[in-house]
C-alpha cells in the first residue's frame, strides 16, 4: 500500500476487446488518476462504453490488463468485491422497479450486510446530497420524474462511498435543462467527494464542462488525451472537428435569428 | 333439475371423486412447476437451448391426451398405477405453458435493469431471487393459471385408463347414455378449473411488481 499516489486508480495497460471478428478495442493504454474526472469522449460504436465496462469487468478484455488500484480480479468472488467498490450509472438508470427508493440506494449497502438503521441514515443522507426530498423514500421508481429517477441512480452508486465512480451517458436522456441543473450539481458534489470518475459521454459540452481530462476515442482506439482547454486548441483533426461542430451549430442558430 | 338431485343423492362420491381429480391436477401442476420454472430461467439465461426446449415441450402438447395415457400404459413402473402414469401425463402437458412463460418473464425484464444489478455487484443468484424472478412473477403465474386450466380438463380423460377423478362420471354417463352423470361429473371439474383460475389470477395480481 505504499506510494499510492504513484499509482493510477484505474490503469488499461495495452488492453483490446473483441466479439467474434469485430475489433471493438484496439492497443487501449490510459490511466485515470485518483481525484480526476476522465471523460471519455467519442462517437457511438467508438467502444467508449465498452471501455467503462471493462473496468468493473461487465466484460472482460480479450487481452491486456485493466487495474484497478494496481490489481486486476481473479475468480467470481473478486470480481463481485471489485463491482461493489465501484459506483455505476447508466443511461437508463437501472432502478429496481418492484423495490421503493429506499430499498433501491440501499441495496448495495444491504447485501453488504450493514444494519437497517445505519442503511436508513445512509439513504436519507444520500437523498439530501442528491437533492432530493426525504419522503420519496417511499416512492417507487414509476412516480418519479426522469430527472429524480437519475438523482436517484447517482445517489444508488454513491451508497457504499465507493472511492470510483462508472457514468455512462449518465445525463443523456434528460431534457436540456435537467440535464444543466444535474451537470452543476455533478461539479458541487464532486468538488465535496473527490471521486474518481469516468464519464462517458458524445457531448463535447458536456465533456468540457465536467472533465479534468477528456480521452478522445475513434473506432476503438484512443485518439489523445486533453485538459479541456488543451482540447479547444488542439489541431488533431478530430478534435478540431468536435469543436467546429460545436461551434457551427451555435453559430448557425444565431445567423438563422439576424437573416 | 334431475342433476343436483342426482349429485346430491351421490355426494359422498362426488365429494370423493372431485378430491381424486384435484390430487391429480395438484400434483402434475406442482411437478410441472418444479421441472418448467428451473428450465425456463435456464433457458432464458442460456438462448442457445430456447428453441429446443420450447420445440419439444410444443411437440409433447400437439399429442392427443388419449394417445398420451395409452403410450403410456405399457411402461413397467408408471404402467402398474393408473394415478402415477395420470400425473406424468398432466404434467407433460402443463410443462409448456410453464416453461413458456418463465422464459418469457424472465427474457421480459428491463435488460438496463439487470445490468445495474449487475455492475452493482450482485451474484447471479442474488439477481435472480430479487430481481428477475420478483418482476417475471406475475408473467410465470398466468403460465401456471393456463397449465391448471388445461390439467382440470384433460384429468377428466384419465378416467379412461382408471386414474380415477370426475371422468369416472363422464364415462360412465356416456356408457349409460345419461345426461345427469355426464353433467355430474363436468359441473364439477367446470367449477374447479373457474375457481383455480380466479385463485391463481388473484395470486397474481398480487405478487404483480409495480
């Protein structure tokens, strides 16, 4: 356990993925430091999402080496321990629907064995971090609005404290304005919790408004790794591209009010 | 209103031939239920075996129940008791149904819904028991509701080869070419295949996941 600082939470060493003949992950080598949020940025089928996966072995590289905190899972047992250390958030968020709110956060801790009453405090604690009210703890999932159901898959991933967090186009479903308000509150509540966090995303704004780092992926492999104010600068060309369709659809938008 | 006079005159029997059917139906059902629902779940987990599974649980139902009981007659242990080969055969026919809609239930669960259990940490077993088969439940049960229906009816059949139950009725009505023993034996079997489904659609509804 000495020198943690040296070692990244999350290491893909020269990691490919592949399902038949389709090469979905080619030659991947990135590390994710403790602290950081690493956007993963890239079309769909870029194997963005295959990458988040890999690291809390929904699926397993066809060769290479993904580590998490310098080791990787052998066996069943090691691979549960290793999902229940990590924070996951999908797009379609994945709650329980036959389990109320309550139940839904507290599962992990649960299966975890903590007693009811601590499990209790924990939701409540957790509904406050995420902005929620403390009596939908009742609720099930269908009465919830989509932006309190994703409050809620955050608050679910943060239940055991766990020191990584997966987010898959976490914000993608929302409507424009859900989304701003989850996005700020992202940054609040990461600026209190220092996770570790991946975030995948196809949204260039999205990447520069949350990322300290934005990884950059084409067709399975890893294009370059920016500071979001390196990336506005960059001259790779698909970097450049993002940010001119970026810029474009603003721009376009405001030419169509003057003319 | 010669029939009830009839069923009443006869209660004893009645009584007694109604329990026979509904140790038949009640036991194949059951059978049929601890044979469906593993298959089905496997069956779901593992698509490569679906199509084969399902086919031959089809193949088994398109048989006539009477060709069933009589292929059934000549083997050494079943054939010595016409109750044992009854059961086997019910259950072979409630097995479709069973298996059907456990794999349909199960195939039927929201998949970003497993995956979060999953990337949670759940075990397999863990996501089965909270998850798939809480949400598959009502799915699994109107199986079992068409499975009980069916069995109420064929069971009348196994009366045929002696099984016993409110076929006994029916057939001895037939042979005596009189109404009021076939009506006492199918009022009967008609009533315990309408309470069996309001009991197990009841059932249902209440274990229906929100």
């Amino acid at each position: 356990m000495q020198a943690d600082a040296a070692i990244p939470v999350i290491e893909f060493r020269d990691v490919s993925y592949r399902v038949g003949d389709t090469q979905i992950l080619s030659g991947f080598n990135l590390q994710v430091q403790s602290g950081e949020t690493l956007v993963l940025l890239g079309r769909s089928g870029s194997g963005k999402t295959t990458s988040l996966k890999l690291v809390n072995r929904l699926l397993t590289p066809t060769s290479g080496d993904v580590r998490v905190k310098g080791a990787s899972p052998e066996g069943e047992g090691d691979v549960i321990r290793l999902r229940r250390s990590i924070g996951y958030v999908i797009q379609d968020v994945g709650l329980f629907p036959h389990f109320t709110i309550e139940r839904n956060i507290g599962l992990v801790p649960r299966i975890e064995g903590w007693p009811a009453e601590h499990i209790r405090t924990r939701v409540l604690e957790l509904l406050q971090t995420v902005g929620l009210s403390a009596d939908i703890a009742g609720r099930y999932p269908h009465q919830l609005s989509g932006g309190q159901r994703q409050r809620v898959g955050v608050a679910r991933a943060l239940a055991a404290d766990p020191e990584i967090l997966l987010m898959d186009e976490p914000f993608g479903a929302l409507d424009p304005l859900t989304r701003d308000e989850l996005q700020r509150e992202f940054l609040l509540l990461q600026q209190r919790l220092h996770k570790t966090v991946v975030f995948v995303t196809h949204d260039l704004r999205e990447a520069l408004r949350l990322g300290s780092r934005i990884a950059l992926m084409e067709s399975g492999r890893l294009v370059t790794v920016l500071s979001p104010a390196e990336f506005l600068r960059s001259t790779d060309p698909l970097a450049a591209a993002y940010v001119r369709a970026f810029g474009e659809g603003l721009e376009s938008a405001a030419n169509r009010g003057t003319s | 209103m010669n029939v009830f006079r009839f069923m009443w005159h006869n209660q004893s029997q009645v009584l007694a031939l109604t329990l026979e059917h509904l140790r038949l139906v009640g036991f194949s059902t059951l059978l049929a239920m601890l044979i469906g629902i593993p298959l089905g779940i496997a069956i779901a987990h593992r698509p490569r075996f679906n199509k084969p599974v399902l086919a031959s649980a089809n193949i088994i139902q398109t048989i006539p129940s009477l060709a069933l009981f009589g292929f059934l007659l000549p083997v050494p242990w079943l054939g010595a008791r016409s109750d044992r080969l009854a059961i086997l055969a019910l259950t072979l026919y409630a097995l479709l149904p069973i298996i059907r809609n456990t794999f349909t239930g199960i195939r039927g669960v929201d998949p970003a819904v497993v995956e979060a259990g999953r990337g949670m940490g759940l075990t397999e077993s863990q996501l089965l028991f909270q998850v798939e088969l809480p949400l598959a439940v009502s799915v699994i049960l109107s199986g079992v509701r068409v499975a009980v229906v069916i069995s109420v009816g064929l069971a009348t059949i196994a009366a045929a080869i002696g099984a016993g139950g409110l076929g006994e009725f029916i057939f001895r009505g037939l042979a005596m070419v009189d109404n009021r023993v076939i009506l006492a034996g199918a009022i009967p079997a008609a009533i315990l295949a309408l309470v069996a489904d309001f009991g197990v659609g009841w059932l249902e509804r209440r274990l229906q996941p929100r």
